[in-house]
C-alpha cells in the first residue's frame, strides 16, 4: 500500500506544512511512473483529505488519469466529477470525463459533455479526436454510416490541422477511409503517418510501435503488422485500457480486410476476469463428507492452475470458508486484484458462512483476504433470496469489468457436480451463468459425483420475489393507472401501487420493466427510477391493500427523484442485472456517482437509453 508520514505535533495533530508536503509527494507520485495498484489507487481516493485536495487540481487529473489507465471507467469519472465542482472547467478533467464515459459504453453522453463545454475546449488538442471516437463509438453499436463518415471527417480535420503529434489523428483517419470502403485514401495517409513516425528521434513508445502496427494493418502488410503489434505489447506492462483499445482497433481492421478479427489476439495480453464460486469446508458434523478441510491444499493448488491458464488479472468472489478463500488467496498471492462482495451483512455472513471452518483457521485468513481485497462490499440486509441476488449482481459486476476491457469473463466453480443447495447455492450459479452463455470451468471434488452438465433450476421461495421496480410520479391524481394500462399490458405487470402522484410498477424481469419505462418516460413531467431486488408482498397496516415490503421498494422512488427530469435512472443493481437478461433493446449509461438520500454515501447511478 502506498503510505506517507505525516509531521506532528506534540498532541500528535498533522501539522499544515506536513500535511502540505504529503500533497505534494502525493502529486509526484501520481504524475510519476510509480507503479501503484488499483487497491492503492482507490485506497488513496477513499481516504483523501478533501479541504487539501481542493487546493491542488493535480491531484485530480492525475488519479482521474491514473484509473483510466486500469480500465476503471466509473472512478475516473468520480475524480474528474469532485475535481470540476471544486475547480469548474477545467480542460483536462472535461477531457477525461469524456473519454472516461465513451469508455463505458454512453458515446452519446460524452458527445453531450462536450458539447456543453464547447468553448472552453477550442484550444485543446485531443478534442476533435475525442469526439471522433465518440462517433466511432457509435458506428460500433449502430452500424450507422453517417457516424462512421463523422469520425473520419473529425480525425482528418484533427490530423491536418494540428500542430502538435499528427499521427494519433493521422492513423485513425485513415483506419476510418478503410471502414468507409476508400482503400486507397486509407493506405495514402496511413503512408503518409508512417513517414512521420520513422522521423521521430525515439519512437519505441507502446503508442508509437502500435501506430507502427495500425498502419501496416491498413496496408494489407498482415504479417509485418502482427510482429510490429507483439513487439509493441512485449515491452512491459501495458495499461489494460491502451491494449484493449488497440485490440478493438485491429479486430476491426481485420474484419474488414477479410481476416479472423481474433486473428491478432494472442499479440495482446489483456487479462480475463473470474468470477467464482464454490463450497464451503464440511462443517463439524456433517454426515457425509463433501469438502473436507484436509482437501483445502489440493484445491488451491488446482484453483492456482486454472486462474495462470485463464490468463486473469481480475476476480469476484465472497468469502466464505472454503473454495472462496482459497480462491482469493491465490489471486492476492499472484498480485491480482480481488473484487469481495458479501450477500449478508458481514457479522451475520461470518456467522454462517465463515466460523463454520474447523481445522484451517478460516477466520483469520476471512479477515486477511478481506483486508487486501481490492474493493470490499457488503448487502444491507439479508432474506431468502440473498445469495441467489448476490450471486447475480456479482457476476453483472464481473461482466461490466470485462466489457469496459474488451476482455473476457468466465465463472469458475469448485463443485462436487451434484444439485446442492437450492438458490444461490453453487449449483445453481452454475446453472445460471450456463443459461446466459458464459464459460464455466469446473474443479470436481474428489468427493463428488459425475458433474451435470445442466442442474435443475432451484425452486423459489414463495414468500419472495426477485422484482424489479419502476417508479414515478404523474401530474394528478388518477393518470398513472390510465396510462399504464394504456401502455403496459396486463401480464409485464406482477404489482402496482399508486398513492398520490406516485407510482411504483413491480415487473418479474428487468428487460419488462426497461421496455415499460422506454415506453412511459415520454408522457410523463418527471424522471423514472429503475431497481431490482428482493421484495417481499405483504399488507399495508392501515389501509389494508397488498404492499410490497423490504429494503429494496424505495430505491427507484429515490432514482425518480433526481434531476434533471426526462430521464430513466437506474441503480447499478438494474444495470448489472439488465446485463444478464440477454435483452439487447437498450442499454444502461454510466451517469455518474450521486448521493440518492442526505448523508448518505454516493453511489453509482446509471441512464437507461435506447
């Protein structure tokens, strides 16, 4: 971990110079080239001393840089969003924001950014090539030609009047005028770039060797192009973000030139994500013996094996004794980045999951690998749908992760093959990560049976559901009802409560409930919240009528509530569940952290869009 001393005085107080002189090493380093994980990173950013912070925008810049680098899209947009309230327009945080947003997936949100910031980014060199990418952004999700045609107009513009380094916008106008069918305007400028580039005094930079690379590959010159592109990732590590920008580029380029577009892959080590699941150690007790602890070293032997033949550099698990620890052990001890999240409330999830353990001391290793996680999170409350709602929103975690890095996610599983537990249990996660069409890689226990390659879904607890809820408000009394059964039919709805202008909608999917929000955000003055969680239907104790009651019901009441109106918003729990469903009729938009109730913590929140 990164870590600084501070001068004190006597009553052990930091002193203001010491305080300063931590700042300003602190900005060193972030500027420098120290190598600091993202656990160190998000470690710094948690515990900044805001009143200082506010006094140095380099602080800002650099961490905001600084996670882009490692693909972690949502906090580099958190930094440059706390940098511009206090420091207002400030060109370097526009331009990460930007980049950060187009990143995750909202193109059209980083178009919106930075035209609202037009003027005050005339003079910035990367701008036109930024928005250039955003149009790029897109042409890849649209296939829309007159994107594509924007992009290249921009880059073009970029590369031949700027007067700094021409080549960035140089080589993506030309891999543009490929994608447009102008082969031979392509390969001129890509010429053109590569003249450039052998006249520079040094270029053996990542950036410069890849350039190298694109522009052989709008050449045609396939072989030449792949040794340039392995040469280019051969010289250290690369910043996740830079190789997966580079590979999208060349499976593009590849497919257009009529080539595999995986066919330069193995030229890029960008690292895979895990998301894992497995059982605990047999408690004391248990009858018949399924994971004792005298397995324990085998396993993370076997488990060590299959993260170093995944290639992984990510990984999401809980922590339960057994195959959880086991697994993030041989993460940390591989210097990985560990992503912990707990279905329960921590003091009850060690009560049931974790001092079970027996013989290994599973307590002090929960607390080691819990410590070193690189970020650590716990459910507000517990219920019977908890572990199949964690297991879920875990792996929508993971697969955000691996889509902002252009990577891969894959569940591995240490199972004994056998249909186990019922919801949430490690059966049914693999049953359900086999159902969205992710790979699953198995470790059998040497106790179990033949594993199954398609468990039985879990039955459901009666008592509750897993819903997703859409909220808002209507102008009088009396339109929710008519307007929903105007747009919504009958059978998308499981509940509906309306008290006043406010309306909650419960729908059994998230896609259900995405296309009945699509379908509403028009009619009505305000914004519209989208979550999902467990619910459970009760009865409302002075009136009598059916309620959905829980933790979870008020969240999109809170989602509806914020500005500015005509928006769907919705929480990260949507989202990552959206992700899941397969419905590919709109996608949800990072929007930024905000805080949904006073003195409560921000949180990520997103915009629904089709």
């Amino acid at each position: 971990m990164t870590s600084v001393t501070i001068p004190r005085t006597q009553d052990n107080l930091p002193t203001i110079d010491g305080i300063a002189a931590d700042l300003e090493l602190l900005r060193t380093r972030l500027k420098g080239g120290d190598k600091l994980t993202s656990r160190e990173l998000r470690a710094l950013w948690s515990e900044r001393f805001r009143p200082f912070w506010r006094l140095n925008v380099e602080l800002y810049r650099a961490l905001s840089r600084r996670f882009l680098d490692l693909g972690d899209n949502y906090l580099a947009s958190e930094v440059a969003d706390e940098g511009a309230e206090f420091f207002g327009d400030d060109v370097a945080l526009i331009l990460t924001r930007a980049l950060a947003t187009s990143r995750s997936g909202a193109p059209q949100a980083a178009q919106e950014l930075l035209a609202r910031k037009e003027a005050m980014l005339a003079d910035a060199t990367e701008a036109k090539s930024l928005l250039a990418r955003t149009f790029k952004d897109l042409w890849k999700s649209s296939g829309e030609e007159r994107c594509l045609r924007e992009s290249f107009d921009l880059y073009h513009l970029d590369y031949i009047t700027t007067k700094g380094d021409r080549t960035f916008p140089g080589v993506n106008a030309a891999s543009m005028a490929l994608f447009l069918g102008r082969t031979a305007e392509a390969r001129q400028i890509a010429g053109d770039v590569l003249i450039l580039l052998r006249a520079k005094p040094d270029a053996t930079g990542y950036w410069d060797r890849a350039t190298v690379a694109e522009c052989l590959l709008v050449a045609g010159q396939i072989e030449p192009a792949r040794a340039e592109y392995s040469a280019a990732t051969a010289g250290g590590k690369i910043a996740p973000a830079s190789l997966a920008t580079t590979r999208a580029q060349a499976r593009l380029l590849l497919r257009q030139l009529g080539h595999a577009p995986a066919e330069f892959d193995s030229c890029f080590p960008l690292p895979g994500v895990l998301a894992f699941t497995g059982h605990r150690t047999d408690a004391a007790g248990r009858t018949v013996p399924r994971f004792p602890d005298a397995l324990a070293p085998s396993i993370k032997e076997r488990i060590r094996q299959a993260i170093t033949e995944s290639r992984a550099g990510f990984g999401y698990s809980a922590a339960a004794s057994g195959a959880d620890i086991l697994f993030l052990e041989a993460m940390q001890e591989a210097g990985l980045e560990t992503y912990v999240h707990l279905p329960l409330p921590e003091e009850e999830f060690i009560r049931v999951s974790v001092e079970q353990g027996t013989a290994a001391g599973w307590l002090e290793r929960y607390r080691e690998v819990t410590a070193r996680a690189t970020d650590f999170t716990t459910a507000p409350s517990a219920g019977g749908l908890a572990w199949d709602y964690g297991n879920r929103l875990l792996f929508g975690a993971a697969r955000q992760h691996a889509r902002q890095l252009g990577s891969e996610v894959r569940l591995l599983a240490v199972w004994d093959g056998r249909l186990g537990d019922g919801a949430g249990g490690t059966a049914d996660y693999v049953r359900m990560v086999g159902e969205i069409g992710e790979p699953v890689t198995v470790i059998e226990l040497p106790a179990g049976g033949a594993v199954s390659s398609a468990p039985l879904p879990p039955v459901p607890d009666e008592g509750e559901q897993l819903l997703t809820v859409l909220a808002f408000t209507v102008v009088a009394e009396g339109d929710a009802g008519q307007r929903a059964a105007a747009l919504l039919q009958p059978e998308d709805l499981v509940h509906r409560e309306v008290a006043g202008d406010r309306v909650r909608l419960f729908f059994r999917t998230s896609a259900a409930a995405a296309q009945a929000a699509l379908a509403l955000v028009a009619h009505l003055p305000g914004a519209l919240g989208l979550h999902t969680g467990p619910v459970r239907l009760g009865t409302h104790p002075l009136t009598g009528h059916p309620v959905m009651l829980g933790d979870h019901t008020a969240k999109a009441d809170e989602l509806a509530a914020l500005e500015p109106g005509g928006l769907i918003y919705a929480s990260s729990a949507f989202a990552a569940l959206l992700g899941l469903s397969g419905w590919s009729g709109a996608r949800c938009e990072f929007l930024g952290y905000r805080r949904l109730r006073q003195r409560a913590a921000r949180e990520p929140v997103f915009r629904l869009a089709p």
